[in-house]
C-alpha cells in the first residue's frame, strides 16, 4: 500500500478530520506483522541519510504536528534514532522566548531548517502560530490568517534551495488521548510528562480540529506535502511514516558524489609509500603501539 497517495492532503480540498479513522491499520493485521516491514524502511532511512549527507546537495525537512500524546517524541524515538547525529537534529519548538517573539513568527523556524546534506525534524513548528494562536486568541483573526500565505511561501523558497519538506500531522481520538494520559499517570517513569494544560486544552479539541483542517488544507502542496496518519496505534503510525519518508527519500536521486580528488595519482603515491616503507624494512615505530 502507497501510505503517500492514501495519507496525502490534497490542496485546497475540503478535509474532515472527522471522517478519518485514528485507528485504522489499513491491511496490516498487528504490530508484530508490521515490525519487519518497519525496521526495512528505518534501514532504508539511515542509508539513504548517509547518502545525503555524502552529496550534499539537497536536504530533508520533517514536520511533527499532533495534539498532546499523539506520539512526536516516539516518532522521533523509534524512526531517527538509525541515522547519523552528525547530519541529523530535532528541534522542538515551545513558547516563543522574548527574543523569538520580538521577531516576525517565522525567524526562529527558518534558523533551525536544514543545510545542505542534512536532516531536521521539527518536533512542532512554524505552524503553532496558526494553531495555538488562533485558539488562545493571542493575535487577532486579521493577523493569523494572513500567515497561510506566508507559510507557503517560506516553503516554496526552502523547497526551491533544495529542502524536500514532509509535514506529518498524528491523528488519534479523544478517548485515545485519554487513555495515553492515564499511562502517564500510572508509570512514574512518565510522571514528568504530566501537564496541568493536558486537560484544559482537552476542553478546546474541537477548536484545533478546526484550526488543524484549515492549516492542512492551505498549506499542503505537491512539493511540500501534509499527510494525516492514523496515530492510535502506535505501530501503524510508525509504518506509515517510515514509508513515505523512506520513498520520499528515494524520490530525491541521491547519489555518492564523484571524488574530489585524482585517484590515480593519490594511488601512485601510496604505491610509493608501500615501497619506501618495505624498503625501509617494515621498521618498528618508535611509538608503542595502543591497543584498542
């Protein structure tokens, strides 16, 4: 099954959150019939990153949206935790700080995004200022939904200096929420997750689902995609996005860049450092040697 033709937004299209099934697993039976499938596309997340990296040409964009407990950190747990750190980071965005805030929504998003032959996964994003904003009231309408258009155009230039843009927007239920609060509530290993704000923005469910149908809507494209991924079952989710990152990945041509140097005359020197040393007899470094 294609998870990008069958999660995609397609622009400008009416969406219903409603009409979409948090829980649904497409034609996977269970989890443990999902691992392999799974583990394949993580492998083919790491390698393709290597690649990447290597070129250093092009870059990757991944953004997290959900409401509370729908799963970004384990996403990024179990799908990135195989790539390279040195060409990999996460940024989380949380309340604007003073700084952040004195400048216009978009500056703190654009100084995290992605060099060339890097990875960035935005754990929220530049879009909490069309969410949270608009539900707290903390601009005025004529100020947030403005912003769209803006956003559109800040992903047009990422997208057009190299940057593939994937938006991933985690869909559970209410009454799978709840359900994940109360885990948090009985292991004390998760008791620091636990925030006053969990229940009372429970009480504005339907306010974001309206602000989220509206920002999917506006800002999803060809080029910078959002898809709904069904995230009550944590392993479905985990598959789904595995796959399309991992084909959107392939989708991208990365190929091992061409050397930098003359082999043939690197070869040649190297060649002559084997006959000076033979001929020096393989003498013992005056250094010990240090053992691993």
């Amino acid at each position: 099954m294609d998870y990008r033709k069958q999660f995609f937004v397609h622009p400008g299209t009416k969406l219903s959150l409603a009409g979409i099934d948090p829980a649904q697993t497409g034609d996977q039976a269970s989890g443990e019939a999902a691992l392999p499938e799974i583990q394949r596309h993580v492998a083919r997340m790491a390698e393709l990153q290597a690649l990447l990296y290597a070129d250093g040409k092009q870059s990757l964009l991944v953004v997290l949206q959900a409401l509370d407990a729908a799963g970004k950190d384990g996403v990024i747990r179990h799908l990135f935790s195989g790539m390279n750190p040195q060409g990999t980071s996460v940024a989380g965005f949380k309340q604007p700080s003073a700084d952040e805030a004195a400048h216009d929504f978009l500056w703190r998003a654009h100084q995290r995004t992605p060099a060339r032959g890097e990875v960035v996964v935005f754990n929220r994003s530049h879009y909490e200022d069309v969410l949270v904003v608009r539900v707290h009231n903390l601009v005025p309408q004529a100020v947030w939904s403005q912003r769209y258009a803006l956003i559109n155009d800040f992903e047009k230039l990422l997208v057009q200096n190299g940057t593939r843009v994937l938006k991933f927007f985690l869909h559970i239920s209410p009454e799978e929420q709840l359900a994940r609060f109360k885990q948090r509530l009985d292991d004390p290993a998760r008791n620091w997750k636990i925030s006053e704000t969990d229940y009372s923005e429970r009480t504005l469910w339907s306010d974001y689902v309206a602000a989220y149908e509206e920002a999917l809507r506006k800002t999803s494209s060809q080029n910078a995609p959002w898809y709904v991924i069904p995230a009550n079952h944590k392993w479905f989710r985990n598959l789904a996005i595995s796959q399309i990152i991992a084909d959107s990945m392939e989708d991208m041509n990365l190929k091992v860049p061409p050397p930098r140097v003359d082999l043939d005359a690197i070869a040649r020197k190297y060649h002559a450092a084997a006959a000076e040393q033979k001929k020096a007899g393989g003498k013992a470094s005056a250094r010990p040697a240090v053992k691993e």
